[in-house]
C-alpha cells in the first residue's frame, strides 16, 4: 500500500471514530430538566402556628358537637320494640294458638334479657310467650304444613305510633358476607335467562348448583337456598274499642325492598318442569317440586327474596319484612304468630322481631351522633388546653426562612477523619 493511500485509510477511520463512540455510548437514566420531572413544581407548604391551629380545634368543635347533639336527638325520638324468639317451642310454655282474650292467658312473660324497648309512655307490662302447633298453607302453592310451630306473643303498645310502622326481623353470628356465600348465585338466571345444566356447573353455584336428577336448581347458590323462611301473621288488637274481640292491624310487604332491587332480577325463561326448588324451600312447595305449578316465582316482583339477596355487611343486622306507611298503630295490647321455621340453633345465632319508626337519619342508632359529641368535645377541651399552654408559657418560634434546604451556602464541612491544616483548600 502506498504512503498516500495508507493516509487516505487513516483519515477515514479517524472519521468514523466519533460516530462509533456516540453508538457505544448509553443513553442517559437521568430525567429531563424540567420542573414537573425535577419536582420543582410550586406548591403549598403551610407553616403550623399556634395562631392558625388553635382557631381549627375551636371550629371543628363548634361545628361537631351541636351535628353530634342533633343526631342523638334524631334517635331518640325513634320508637321501637324488639322480642328475641329463639327457641320459643323449648322456653315458652305451650298455649292455643288462638287466644280468647276473654279467657286466663296461659303465656309467661319473656325474660327480660330477650326484651328491649323505647317509647315515648311508659311501658306497664312485660311481653309475654308461648307456642302451640297449628296447619299452615302457603299463599300460592296451596301447600299445607301440618304441625308447624307456632310462636304466640303478646305485647304492649303505650302510645298510639303514627305511620310509617316498620317491621323487621333480625338475626344474630350469621355471616352474610363469607365471601363463598357471596358469590354464591348466578346473575344471568336470577335475570331470567334460562341456562342448561351444564353451564350452571360452571357457575360460581356450586355445591348448590344441580339436582341429582340433573336438573338446575331454581334460584341455585347458597344465598337463595338459606332465604329467612319464618312467617309472620298480622298485628292483632286485643279488646279494642267498638265490641270486637280482636282487630288486626295488617301490614303489607309491598315496598319493602329498594326501588332499583327489581331491576337485578327478571321473570324467568324456565318452564317449571325444567327446574327444581333449592332444598330448603321443599316445605313450600309439593314434593314433585315446580311440576305442578302453572308458573315458576316472579323475583322480578317478589319483594322478600329481594331483600334476603341484598346480602349484610355485618353478622348481626335486620331486614325489612312488612310496612304500613298508612295507618296508626293504636295503643293496647297485641297478639302476633309466628310460623317458627328458620333453625337459628344450628348455626349458634338468634332471631328476633323489630317494631321501629323512623326519622330524617333512619332508624334508631346513637352511635353516629355519640362520636360527634366526643369529637367535638376533644376538639375545643384540646383546643382550650393548648391555648392556656400557649398564654401562660409561650414557646420561640424559630424562623423559618432557615428551613429551605437548597440554599447556595458555602460549605464548612471539613474532611471526616483529619483536622483541617493550613495550606488546604476549600
């Protein structure tokens, strides 16, 4: 190779020097100087004084504590009556299930510890109980129960209650929100489609999915199989005034549920011969099941399945069962029955029957406008204890213009580990 060509091969090789190193060079991790990707962004740093922070723990109180005494108010002026039953066929003594108020009652008054009321008149006699065996045929089906056991109870209404009268029944240890039980239904058939059995094994209804005979459970899950099955009669008056010997107060269950309930749930595409019932619905229905049913249940416009599948939050909670948002509820005393089905004893729980008003909050609950007034309360005690502090032995504020950390300070840190000599520099 001649001298010139060897220069020509060096000149370009010294050219493409630069753009191999610019290939073998990284790309930098270091984000783009800018002030959102820097955090150089403006904000808000308040500076906590005892002339900014006092004034808030007056505030909070002053507002807290009267919401707080409203809401206690609220509740106070909710009537209400709750009777436990459980077990009412083993601790109440037996009795007719259809008292003459004219005869000795045979009942006994309930213990005092299955009891809890509040009205606005004093209460003049205990509850009393008993149970008795009576037939029982289910609106609908036409399905009678023979011996179904009857709890009878008779209690007292001091003062007249104007409407709505709400009546609820509540249940104890039973835990709604297990997430398997949750789970446990099938959206699509609860609105009405008609799915085959195979696909209803696939679902989230299992173990209460299929029947050995092969056909699908209607509704399938474990929410609908458990569904509260007690039923309860009307509110019967015992010697009310115009010479009748009892005059019910009737209750309806129209409107117990939400209005936007109905919209989950459709009249179904299932010919009854296609399903059965769950197994704890066979009381209500002939031992052949839906066959001889000219339709199968309407969820669409059945108000008490709605509510049982509006599963609770917590294990102890109530459901509305029946409403009268119409008439008043006279003082006296009145007799109630209860066909007693739902076994509570094998899950270790209780049952009871509730008797409430209402008012602009709700229901009866003092919890909401007790921790208000406490709040409150902390709120200006706090607030007065840190003021007098503040008066009697004021702490120095320092200054906080010291406080920014990216100051261009020169810096006096000397070397760790030697003295500084003379002759070192900065």
């Amino acid at each position: 190779m001649s001298r010139t060509q060897q220069v020509e091969h060096t000149d370009s090789i010294s050219n493409q020097d630069p753009h191999q190193e610019e290939a073998k060079k990284t790309k930098s991790r270091r984000p783009a100087n800018t002030a959102f990707r820097q955090q150089r962004l403006k904000a808000w740093q308040p500076i906590l004084t005892p002339k900014t922070v006092l004034p808030l723990f007056f505030i909070v109180g002053i507002i807290f504590a009267p919401i707080g005494g409203l809401l206690l108010y609220a509740s106070s002026q909710v009537q209400e009556l709750s009777i436990d039953y459980t077990n009412c066929n083993e601790t109440a003594p037996q009795t007719d299930a259809d008292l003459d108020p004219k005869a000795p009652s045979t009942l006994q008054d309930v213990p005092s510890d299955r009891v809890s009321s509040s009205f606005k008149s004093a209460v003049n006699s205990k509850p009393k109980w008993g149970y008795a065996s009576q037939n029982f045929t289910w609106p609908g089906t036409n399905v009678t129960n023979t011996n179904t056991t009857v709890c009878v109870l008779q209690f007292e209404i001091p003062n007249d209650i104007n409407p709505p009268v709400l009546f609820y029944y509540r249940l104890t240890n039973f835990y709604q929100n297990h997430r398997r039980y949750v789970k446990s239904l099938d959206t699509d058939q609860l609105k009405g489609k008609a799915k085959p059995p195979a696909q209803i094994r696939s679902g989230d209804c299992d173990p209460l999915d299929v029947a050995p005979d092969g056909r699908p459970y209607y509704p399938c899950g474990l929410i609908a199989n458990s569904m509260f099955n007690d039923t309860y009669g009307d509110l019967n008056l015992m010697n009310p005034q115009g010479g009748d010997s009892v005059a019910p107060y009737k209750m309806t269950t129209n409107g117990i549920a939400w209005d936007t309930e109905a919209d989950l749930y459709g009249k179904t595409s299932y010919q009854p011969k296609d399903v059965v019932p769950p197994p704890n619905w066979q009381n209500k229905y002939p031992e052949n099941g839906y066959d001889d049913l000219k339709e199968l249940p309407d969820l669409h416009t059945w108000e008490e399945f709605q509510v049982w599948m509006r599963t609770a939050g917590l294990p102890t909670f109530s459901k509305l069962a029946m409403r009268n948002d119409n008439e008043v509820l006279k003082a006296g005393t009145y007799l109630l029955k209860i066909w007693d089905r739902f076994p509570v004893d094998k899950y270790g729980g209780t049952k009871s029957i509730l008797i409430s008003t209402r008012t602009v909050m709700g229901g009866k609950n003092p919890f909401l406008g007790i921790a208000y007034v406490i709040v409150g309360g902390l709120c200006i005690l706090l607030g007065a204890v840190f003021t007098a502090t503040h008066l009697i032995k004021p702490r120095k504020l320092g200054d906080h213009t010291y406080l920014s950390w990216n100051n261009d300070q020169p810096s006096t840190a000397t070397t760790t580990g030697r003295s500084a000599r003379p002759g070192d520099t900065a």
